[in-house]
C-alpha cells in the first residue's frame, strides 16, 4: 500500500504528517479545518502553502516545510502509567515511567482517601496518569504520548465517557485544563502482555508508599 502525506492548511496544528491517527486528532471538531492526503510530500506542502495564513500557525521548533513530520518528531516526552489496588490495605497506588530527553522518571505514590476507595484500581490508574501529566506540565514538554492498560484514560480524557462519580469528573476537567498548554495523547496498550514499561509501571503501582518515590535512572 502505497504511503501517505496529510497535510493540514487549517487545524491544531499545522503541516504535513505521516500518521494518521495523530491527524484526525488535530482537526476533528477544529472549525473550519483543511486537510487533505497526497502521495508525496512535495504536492502535501504545496497544499498547505496555498493559503499563507496557514503558515502563521505552522509550530517554528517543528521540523522544517520541507519534511514530513513522524509522530514521533511531534512527542517531547512519553509516558507508561498504571494503577493499583491492595484489598489487604485498603489503599490504590500508581506507578509511572517517563522518558524524557534521553532520561528515565521512575514515580510512584499510595493513597488511602476514602471516597475513591471504592474505584480500587482504577483511582490509581486515573492518579497515575494526572502525575505523568503534571509532569509535562511543570517541565514545560509540548507533547505528551501517555501509555495506558486502562481504557477509561483516553475514554475520560477524550470526552468519550460520561464521568458520575467525583474523581472521573475531576480527572476530566484536569486533561481539559493541561491540554491548554500539553498536547497530550492517550495510546491504550494489552496490560500484562510483555510490554516492558508497562511491566514496570505495574511493579512500581504495587510497591508504592505513601511517601511519593521518584528517581531518575
């Protein structure tokens, strides 16, 4: 199958792209928004030239008009995050990983507030993936991938599930109010299946203190 270029004239964010998925993210429910798929680069950036007010919002610490950008050109930093519940204790934890300018994060914190305790679970995992945000936000990182075994992460986060209970409801004006300043996108990965930061997020959520661990490695 032959490679694809997007290019977005009107959108989030401007230029020409090879991943799809990231696209559709930049454009969909953008007023307005102009994209269209070329066969090679060259036609894609003619495309967004075409209308010089695109060019004003096209990111200047992007790859230059004359590239394609990879997704991963547009990630500053990634992120593995996942929670844990202890029914011994009572108490749900999360663990997190962040890679970072060729930098590792170790993170990890427990927790035993009473009204969440009856999200188990899932109260780490929506803690875990805040952290990993705030993260992003107090260094400054534009782009976030944060990796996720649970699928309520990206569900709340992108507006897909209604949030009843207090938690959920904070956690989703929490990712609207970061991604005023972090472009923050959710990839769901098969917990339990090999992958290792996925692995060490799981070890770190099950041995956190209520102390919060950080290293960097």
């Amino acid at each position: 199958m032959a490679k694809k270029f997007y290019a977005i004239r009107v959108g989030k964010r401007t230029g020409v792209f090879d991943d799809w998925d990231f696209v559709k993210k930049q454009v969909n429910n953008h007023p307005g928004a102009e994209y269209k798929s070329f066969s090679n680069p060259k036609d894609a950036w003619d495309f967004v030239r075409s209308d010089v007010n695109s060019l004003k919002n096209i990111d200047k610490s992007l790859p230059s008009p004359d590239t394609v950008m990879s997704l991963k050109d547009l990630v500053s930093a990634v992120a593995y995050t996942d929670g844990s519940f202890d029914p011994l204790t009572n108490t749900y934890s999360y663990g997190v990983v962040i890679l970072w300018k060729n930098r590792t994060f170790k993170i990890s914190k427990r927790f035993d507030n009473p009204r969440d305790l009856e999200l188990r679970n899932v109260a780490g995992e929506l803690e875990g993936a805040k952290r990993a945000m705030r993260f992003a936000q107090v260094n400054k990182i534009q782009y976030l991938k944060l990796y996720h075994d649970y699928e309520g992460i990206s569900a709340w986060g992108d507006n897909e599930w209604k949030a009843n209970l207090p938690l959920t409801q904070e956690y989703k004006e929490f990712v609207k109010c970061i991604r005023k300043t972090v472009n923050v996108d959710f990839v769901w990965v098969k917990g339990h299946s090999g992958d290792y930061y996925n692995e060490m997020v799981d070890n770190l959520a099950s041995k956190a203190t209520f102390k919060e661990y950080r290293k960097e490695v």
